[in-house]
C-alpha cells in the first residue's frame, strides 16, 4: 500500500539502526503510546478525526465518515424509538439523586 504523504510515518516503525523490536515497543508503551493515530487538520473536512482513523487503518477517509454518519443515524433512531417504546413513571423515585449520583 503506498502513502500519500511520505512525511508522515507511522508511529509503530522502528527507528534507523534499531533491530529490537520487542524492546522498542516496551520501552515505548506509556500513555501517550496507548491511541497509535492522530488527527490530521490538513486532510480532514472539520478537524481532521476520520481522515487520522482512516490512515491509521489504511482504509479511505469516506469509508471512516460513512461509517461515523452511519453510527449517528442508528443512535438518533434507537433513541427516538426508545423514547416512544419505554414506558414513563409518574413519577421520580426517591432515591433517584442517591442511586445517580
């Protein structure tokens, strides 16, 4: 798979010189190192969150937005078809500041 953006190298490749792969991957795992993608502002529609995903995982960046409005979509409808289907209480449990925190 050839990249678009030769500057932008993924964070899991070793650096020059290194052979140890196991060691590298250990010293490296803090924090930081848990989210292995970024965003990229330059390439992306808004803030750059899908077209990060989508170089991370090397798919195309439509695929990741579809994906996204997708999973918006099925949200809205399955909480609008709750909100008609859930029975409603009269009224609030005494308890429900404790139970809520």
């Amino acid at each position: 798979m050839r990249h678009r953006h030769p500057d932008l190298r993924r964070e899991t490749q070793l650096p020059p010189g290194s052979f140890e792969l196991d060691s590298y991957r250990l010293s490296r795992l803090d924090r930081r190192q848990l989210i292995r993608w970024k965003r990229l502002p330059g390439k992306g529609r808004i803030s750059g969150v899908c077209a990060g995903l989508a170089y991370r995982f090397g798919v195309r960046p439509w695929k990741v937005r579809l994906l996204f409005a997708a999973a918006f979509v099925f949200a809205a409808v399955f909480y609008l078809l709750a909100a008609r289907v859930v029975p409603a209480r009269r009224r609030i449990p005494k308890d429900f500041d404790a139970r809520t925190g």
